[in-house]
C-alpha cells in the first residue's frame, strides 16, 4: 500500500524517462573551458635567400708616369695662334672690338695657356732630354711674352705686329726643334728622313713649315 501511494505521486514520465544525469557532461565542459586553447604560432621568419654574387677585385692602380714635355706639340699651339690672330687681321676694319677679333684673339689665349699649362710644365721639361729642354724652355718664354701681348692689346696695330711677331716665333721655334731632332737621331735615322726630306714638293715643304706636326705624320720617319 505505501509502495503504491509512492508510485502514484511520481509522474509516469520520470518513470518511463528517468532523468538524465548532466554531472558528467557539467564536468566534461569545464574540463574544457580550462584547458588553454592553443594558439597559432606565427610562422618561422624565412630569411631570403642570398645569392653572393663574386665581385672582381678592383683593378690595381698604376703608378703615375710623368710624360715628357711636348716641344712638338707646343709648336703646333704657336701655329693655331698664329693662323687665327693672321685671320684676326681680316676683319681690321671692323675695330679691335670686333666679336670676330676678340673670339681669334681669344682662341690664340686658349692655345698658349694650354702650352703653358699642360705641355711645357716645370715638372714635364725636367723629364724631357737634355737636348729638348732648353728648347721647352724658350718656347715657354716666348709663350708667355705672347700672352702678355695679347691680354694687353688695345688697337689694331698691336694686333698686327702681334700677329706678325708669332708667326715668326712659330717658325724659329719648328726649325730649330726639327734640325736638333734630325742631329739626335743618329746618323742612319738622319739620313732616312734627308732621303724623304728630298723628294718632297717645294708645295709640300710649304706645307711642312705651316704644319709642323704633319711631320711625323706624313711620313718624314718612314720605318
């Protein structure tokens, strides 16, 4: 009787479906609510790849050679000189203001600083041989006697007798470097060019004396 009465007050449901028990599974999700959650780790740094690329030594430097003074060459600026302030003396009636003058008289400066400064320096004639340089030296005695001129022209007759003054200048400085080069190359050498010397044209003689560089080039020394 009593186990009856307690049949009749639980439901049929608890009866039939007994309850479920949730410990478990309330354990199980703490269980999980305190385990740490992992954490993505950031990816390893890659470093980049480098190629070595073989780098060529760096060339040695050479050792500075002093070049020897060039009298020929000095020669020539004498002739550019000369050839633009003859030019020069064209345009006389134009004034020594003239633009065409003063640009000839100009270039005539450009050619002696570049003997004084670049062919014929201290250092340079020192090196040259003994028989060129007393040459190197009146050639840049002359060079600047020519400068002065022209730096310091003030009418058209200085710059006539200027003109005139080079040309010769010119001249006197090619004939005494070409015979002292024809005596210091030996007597074979000498006779050589005096064979050449001889079958020239008077036409290209002239043209010898006006372009003393063309010496060598036109085959004076032919060997």
């Amino acid at each position: 009787m009593f186990v009856t009465n307690i049949l009749n007050k639980i439901p049929v449901e608890r009866v039939l479906f007994p309850p479920r028990d949730t410990t478990k599974a309330l354990e199980g999700f703490a269980a999980t609510m305190a385990a740490p959650v992992a954490q993505n780790k950031a990816p390893m740094e890659q470093k980049p790849t480098s190629t070595t690329t073989a780098q060529k030594p760096e060339p040695t430097p050479r050792q500075g050679t002093v070049a020897t003074a060039c009298v020929p060459c000095a020669v020539g600026h004498f002739s550019t000189s000369s050839g633009v302030l003859n030019e020069a003396m064209r345009f006389k009636e134009e004034g020594i203001t003239s633009n065409e003058i003063l640009d000839r008289i100009a270039k005539a400066l450009e050619e002696q600083n570049t003997l004084e400064r670049v062919d014929l320096t201290p250092e340079m004639i020192q090196s040259s041989p003994p028989w060129e340089r007393e040459l190197a030296e009146e050639a840049l005695l002359e060079s600047r006697s020519l400068r002065h001129r022209l730096e310091n022209l003030s009418s058209i007759e200085q710059l006539g007798q200027t003109a005139a003054d080079s040309a010769t200048t010119y001249k006197k400085l090619f004939r005494e470097w070409f015979k002292q080069r024809f005596a210091h190359l030996g007597p074979e050498k000498a006779q050589k060019i005096a064979d050449n010397v001889g079958k020239l044209s008077p036409e290209e003689k002239e043209r010898v004396l006006k372009q003393g560089e063309e010496v060598l080039v036109k085959g004076l020394e032919r060997e």
